[in-house]
C-alpha cells in the first residue's frame, strides 16, 4: 500500500466514522423520542427504553451505513480538490482511477461487512426489540411498578411503595389492600418487602417485614394484627408469557435460513410455515442488493466529489441525497412488488441495482485525467446559477415589500 492510499484511507476513514456517527445519531434519537411516549403510555420502566434502542442500533446502521460512506467520499474529494491536493496527486502520475483503488476496496470491504449486518446481526437485534416490547406490554409487576405510584394489577388489589429498587424487586414503605368478591377488605402496611419467584415453579410471593394486617369482613367487627413476618401470595402472574419463538416474521430470520427456506419451502402444517414464500424471496434478494450496492457507492461519490467545488458544493450534495433517495425507495417498491408476486426480483429489485451501477460507472469512467470541465460540473453550475437567481429574486422581493 503506497503512502496515498494510505492516506486516502486515513482521510476517508476518518470522514467515515464522523459521518456514521451523525447519521446513525439523528436516526437513533428520533425512534428514542417515540419510545419514551410508548413508555409513559404503558408505564414501561425507562430500562427498557434503553434496550429497545439498543436493539435498534443495527437496523439504523444498515440504513446508515450506505449514505455515512457515500457523504464521506464526496466530501472528501471535494475537499482534496479545494486544497489542489487533487492536483498535486495526478502531478506525481497517478490517474483518478488509481486514487481511487483504495476507496473502491473499502466499498467492497463494507459491503461484505454490510452482508453480515443485514443478513445475520439485524434479524437477532430485530426479534430481540419486539421480545423487549412485548415484556414491556405485558409485564405486569417487575416493569410496571414505580415509587409512590399506585399500582392496580388486578380489580380490587392496590399496591403502593414509597421505595422501589431498580430490579423491582426490593421495596420500601409498603401499602396493600384488596377487596374480595365477598365483600371482604384486607389492609397491610410493611416496613419492607422483597419479591421471590421460584425459577421452577414460577411461584412468587412478597415478604414483608414488620407488618400491620387489619381485615374487615361483612358482618363481624374488623380486628388487627401485629406481624414480625408476612409472606402475601398474589393472585396475579408477575411475569409475562414467554414470547414467540424467532422466525415466524421474514425479517427475522437470518441470511442462511432464508436461502434454505428458498430452496426449500417448509410443508404445509408447519407453524413456521405461515410466512408466504413470495415475501421469503423478496427478503432474501432485498437483502443482497441493499448489501452490495455500497459498492456502487464510490463510483457515484468521486466524480460528483470531484465536479463538487467550493461554489457547488450545496448542489452537489443535494443531487446526491436525491439518487440515493431515488435508489432507497425505488428498492422499497421493488421489493414490495416481489413481496405480493407481482414481478420476479430480478426485475424488481436487481434490475434497478443495474441501473444504478451502470449509472455510477459510466460517471466514473468518464472522469478526466486533467479534471477538464466535463457535463457533471456544467450541471451543478446551471444549479448553482438558478439557486442563486431565485435567492436573488426572493431578497429583490423582500426588499420591496419593506
């Protein structure tokens, strides 16, 4: 490896990570934003929250991984040609094609990596969110309690504690009552209590200590007791129901199953069997294409970076956002299409991969040795000329009505 390419490695790196982290930030915080209202609505400890978004963490990654790389190349050769690095680069005899070996080589790099992102980290980290967001629905006790909140597992049982610790398993300042079919109340106040299950049975109970029971039944006069120890048996379960197994949901299932489950569909009667064979393919092929098309990636960036000056830049970048738009969504169709059996994913989902490819080729071929003005520049100069018109028009406006 020469010293420019490891110093475009560097550079590209570099970018890559700042731009990664941005991207895979905003995404991130918005879903952490929705997740905290999902938890004030099922009164969801904040815990939970925060594994929820931590599971979350790959899907966002393999949406953010192709525009990070793909800003980071632009930027980059943008940046190279404002500080006529570029031009010192092709002065020693390198070409273009030849910078940018090394950049084509991380694209591989990451596609490969993008590969075991998508096809095998995502659907373990997607089944594992939906395992967490169901505890969080259906847990009744551990998830649900809080400080000096009343708690109401069940009609006719309200549960209050000055103290919760943060495994929901120690409390503080007890306070119970429960009111019977029959009429019949039951008051408790403890000091403390401690929460235990039987990892066997499942069986759980509270004890309580230093207790104060008082029991009101219909027609005899209510009598209290003074306990050391109580043990209390609720009524209600304190743990979910185990979720699901994996693989009942196409994008659960890994990289290596779908294949298998391609070639060969399971027989009817299977309860993993549910899942329509069209939606199998189209997830299989979804996720190949996503994957390999970060190699494309650079091949678009360099030419664009490169056509992308000082003055340009904005145009540059916003046509960028745009393909890379067109392309996301353009396989979002396609996959759908392939997903209800409309058309096969050879057209749906690889022909538009194609297309793109062919696209970003041709740019980069095109690319000069001497970086001559070539169509790409006039382009983002007719852009960057009528963004400047209308801003023209607008202040000219503006000023007049004043």
């Amino acid at each position: 490896m020469s010293i420019i390419d490891k110093y475009l490695l560097s550079l590209t790196m570099r970018r890559l990570m700042i731009a990664l982290s941005i991207v895979l930030l905003t995404l991130v915080l918005e879903r952490v934003l929705r997740l905290f209202e999902f938890a004030a609505a099922n009164n969801a400890a904040m815990g939970l929250v925060f594994q929820m978004a931590a599971n979350l963490v790959p899907h966002y990654l393999g949406l953010a991984l192709p525009a990070a790389f793909f800003i980071s190349i632009l930027l980059l050769m943008a940046q190279l040609g404002d500080d006529n690095e570029l031009d010192v680069i092709l002065a020693t005899g390198s070409s273009v094609r030849r910078m940018a070996r090394i950049i084509l080589i991380c694209g591989i790099v990451l596609s490969i990596l993008s590969v075991l992102l998508l096809g095998y980290l995502q659907p373990y980290s997607r089944y594992a969110y939906r395992a967490v967001r169901h505890v969080a629905t259906h847990a009744v006790w551990n998830e649900a309690i809080s400080e000096k909140t009343f708690f109401t597992p069940t009609d006719g049982l309200t549960i209050l504690a000055d103290e919760v610790d943060f495994g929901g398993k120690g409390l503080g300042g007890v306070f119970l009552h429960q009111l019977s079919d029959d009429g019949s109340k039951m008051t408790i106040t403890a000091e403390a209590g401690q929460v235990e299950t039987d990892d066997v049975t499942g069986e759980t109970k509270i004890l309580l200590q230093n207790v104060v029971q008082m029991i009101e039944k219909p027609g005899t006069a209510p009598y209290t007791l003074f306990l050391g120890q109580l043990t209390y048996k609720p009524d209600f379960a304190f743990q979910p129901a185990p979720y699901r197994a994996r693989g009942r949901e196409q994008r659960e299932l890994t990289l290596g199953e779908l294949w298998e489950r391609n070639a060969n569909p399971l027989p009817e009667g299977d309860e993993a069997s549910d899942i329509e064979q069209n939606k199998i393919t189209s997830e299989l092929h979804a996720r190949l294409v996503r994957s390999l098309s970060i190699m494309a990636m650079p091949l678009l960036a360099i030419p664009m970076g490169i056509s992308a000056k000082r003055r340009r830049r904005g145009p540059a970048i916003a046509t960028a956002v745009l393909l890379l738009l067109l392309l996301h969504y353009t396989l979002q169709v396609g996959e759908g299409l392939v997903g209800i059996g409309v058309t096969s994913p050879w057209i749906g989902l690889w022909l538009p991969l194609g297309v793109f490819s062919f696209f970003c080729g041709r740019l980069f071929l095109r690319v000069d040795q001497r970086l001559r003005p070539n169509k790409l520049e006039m382009f983002f100069d007719r852009l960057d000329s009528c963004i400047e018109f209308v801003k023209t028009r607008l202040s000219r406006k503006g000023r007049a009505s004043e």
